[in-house]
C-alpha cells in the first residue's frame, strides 16, 4: 500500500495479514505488573503481566490471562488478587515471577522475592515496588482465543512514598527520583524518567 507522506515521499504500509499472530512484528509499550493470588495449599504466586490496563475511571483493573496459568484458576477460586508495580531496578524480580513450575507444580524461584503482606484481600505484594493495588474479582471474560479478560475492583491501593503526586511537588522531579517501568512488547523494557507535559487543548476534557 502507498501512501504520500507530508514531506512528498511515498511511505509504505505492509500488509500483517492475519493467519498469526501479529503482536511480534512490531514494539508497543505497556506497564508490566506482578500480579499475586493465593494457592489451594494458601501459599501465594506472583506471576509478571503486562496486557493490563484501567477499566475505566473508576477503580477497576484488569489484566489477560490464560486459563492455563495458576494466575488464573486462583484469582477465580479466591475472588481476589493483588497487582504491584515495580520499579525498573526490579525487573529481575518480575523475571522471576515467570520461572516455570516444576516438581509439584510448584514456582521455587518466588522463594528469591521479598513480599510483605496485602492489607484487605488475603494476599502479597511485592516488597519495594512503588504502586500496589488489592482487588476483589468482578467479572472474568473468557473466549478471546486461548486468553480471558480478568476484572477486578479495587479495594485498596498503596503508593510508596517517593512515588506519590503531590500539589506541593513536580509532577517530572518526582519521575526523575522514581522512574517507571515500561514493558516493551516483545521482550524489551526500559526505564521511564524523562517526560513531558501532555499538550491538552484549552478546554479539553476527560
Ligand atoms: C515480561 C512478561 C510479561 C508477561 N505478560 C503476561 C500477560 O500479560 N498475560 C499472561 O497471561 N501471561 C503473561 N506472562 C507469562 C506468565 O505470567 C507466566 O507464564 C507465569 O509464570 C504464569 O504463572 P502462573 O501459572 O503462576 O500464573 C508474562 C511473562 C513475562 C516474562
């Protein structure tokens, strides 16, 4: 497919198609989280996400998962989960977080995360990470091919105290002292600490 750029020069589309998956064939940024819920033995998993947004302006989340994943079979037993969000100087902890099971089904690389614990849903966080957010399940959506939507409503969220906006403080000092993690699908990631003030337009709204 052409196209004519503002510059004059013909810019070309390439045509994905389809037939497979087309998520490798391109970069695009998300958060990346680790998401925590409780076994059937009571012990907790914590599994890295990254297709994971808001749902709304209200205070519900919700991540893709497949049914496959503990993740998943515990967030539905338990009616509960917890998302934190950690830092870039944590990323291997994340990495972490997504060792395969072995033995009994068991994770044994979560042994190497420190976590503390949830303060309303049965639950960990991941110590140290900047944000965290204690969910109760609202809706699971299954059928999107292999992956299910998982809905929570948030019960509680904890923001670390670097990490916290403030009238009295610089919306970029504060990124500069707690930079953000970015997921760069697929397989990279990077360190978020320069920013720019969004250009709204006079009189635009939410
Ligand atoms: C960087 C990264 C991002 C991931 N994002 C997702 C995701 O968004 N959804 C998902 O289902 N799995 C995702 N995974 C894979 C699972 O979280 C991972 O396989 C995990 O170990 C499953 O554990 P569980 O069986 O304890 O839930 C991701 C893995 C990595 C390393």
């Amino acid at each position: 497919m052409n196209d004519q750029r503002e510059d004059g020069a013909a810019a070309e589309l390439i045509r994905l198609g389809v037939d497979h998956r087309v998520w490798d064939r391109f970069f695009q940024v998300s958060p990346l989280v680790v998401v925590g819920t409780k076994e059937l033995d009571g012990s907790f998993d914590l599994a890295p996400k990254h297709m994971v947004t808001p749902l709304g302006w209200d205070n519900f989340f919700g991540f893709v998962c497949t049914p496959a994943h503990g993740t998943y079979v515990n967030a539905r037993r338990e009616g509960a989960f917890t998302v934190s969000f950690p830092r870039p100087s944590q990323v291997l902890s994340a990495s972490l977080a997504a060792a395969p099971r072995c033995g009994e089904d068991e994770k044994p690389s979560l042994a190497l995360l420190a976590t503390r614990p949830a303060t309303v849903v049965e639950g960990v966080l991941l110590k140290d990470a900047y944000l965290h957010f204690e969910c109760r399940t609202e809706k699971i959506v299954d059928g999107f091919g292999r992956n299910s939507l998982i809905a929570g409503r948030i019960v509680e969220a904890l923001v670390e105290e670097d990490a916290i906006r403030r009238s009295d403080r610089d919306d970029q000092e504060l990124l500069m002292e707690a930079p953000l993690l970015a997921y760069i699908a697929p397989g990279r990631y990077s360190e978020v600490n320069q920013t720019m003030a969004f250009p709204f337009h006079e009189g635009s709204s939410r």
